[in-house]
C-alpha cells in the first residue's frame, strides 16, 4: 500500500509540473502574440508619419500649390503659400491610395479641394499638423515679392490644418 501512495504522488506530482509547463507555454506565446501586435502597431504609425510628413512637405513646397511669382524675364514659386484656385488631391500631396485626407485653411475656400474627407473613427490614428500659410487669388508680382520679403507689406497668414488616416 505504501508503494501505491508514492506512486500516486510521483505521477501527480508529474501531472502538477506538465500543467506547469503548459501553463507557462501558453503565456509565454501570449506575450509573444502582444508584443507582435505592438511591433505592427509601431510600423503602422510610422508609415502614416512618413505619409503625413511628406505630404507636409508637398503642401509647402509643390508648383502646383503654391504661388508664383512673374516678371518680364523669370517666375518661381513662393513655399508656404497656397493659391486659392490650386487643385489639392491626395495626388498633389503624395498621399497613397489606402490613405484619406483632410486639408483645410480657416477663411478660403480652396475651389478644386478633393482632399476634404471627414475621419468618422474617433479612436483611429491620424497624423495632425496645423501650420500658417500665405493665400493668393493669383500671380504675385516682383515689386509684390520683394514688398512681402523686405518687410514693407506683411501678407496675411492663414492657419491651415492637415489631416492623414489610413482608410
């Protein structure tokens, strides 16, 4: 009868650590399932940052955007600003297809603005940027330029606001 007690105590014993070691399997696979879901996560939000930047970038610095600047002989285009008749698209910002965007200037309204979607998901990533931006109705001329840049006349800033999500 001894013989038996011990061997049910071996084999329970057995049975505790095999729990044991299933049990610590399991959380170890549960942690390894979190931390694969953080390190997507972490991707996800740096690629819209990556996206958002760059589209920052564009909306300052894009021919097709900003304003130009004539005379008899050259003509250039003035970053930071925004012609009101500009065409904004998610094209002219460099935004990828999978992506939405929302693109407003407080007072103008922008005529050809196809970047003006509305982010629904309240809990959804976004990347925000607000930022001044100089508004023409069209083509600044020299002595204009040199006006704004010397100081002479200061052009009226705008606060525009920049809105990227994933879709």
């Amino acid at each position: 009868m001894i013989k038996t007690k011990k061997g049910q105590i071996v084999i329970l014993d057995v049975l505790f650590a095999v729990v044991i070691i299933i049990l610590m399997f399991f959380l170890l696979m549960k942690l390894a399932e979190v931390q694969v879901y953080k390190i997507n996560s972490d991707k996800q939000i740096e690629k819209l940052n990556n996206v958002g930047t760059l589209a920052f970038k564009k909306a300052l610095n894009n021919p097709q955007i900003n304003c130009k600047v004539v005379d008899s002989v050259n003509s250039f285009y003035l970053p930071g600003t925004i012609q009101e008749s500009a065409v904004i698209t998610k094209k002219t910002l460099g935004i990828p297809g999978d992506y939405n965007c929302s693109f407003l200037i407080s007072g103008v309204s922008i005529s050809s603005n196809a970047c003006n979607q509305v982010l629904t998901d309240t809990n959804a990533e976004s990347y925000n940027v607000d930022f001044n931006v100089i508004t023409c109705s069209g083509n600044y001329t020299k002595q204009n330029y040199f006006k704004y840049i010397t100081g002479d006349r200061s052009p009226s800033s705008k606060q525009a606001t920049l809105k990227i999500w994933r879709s």
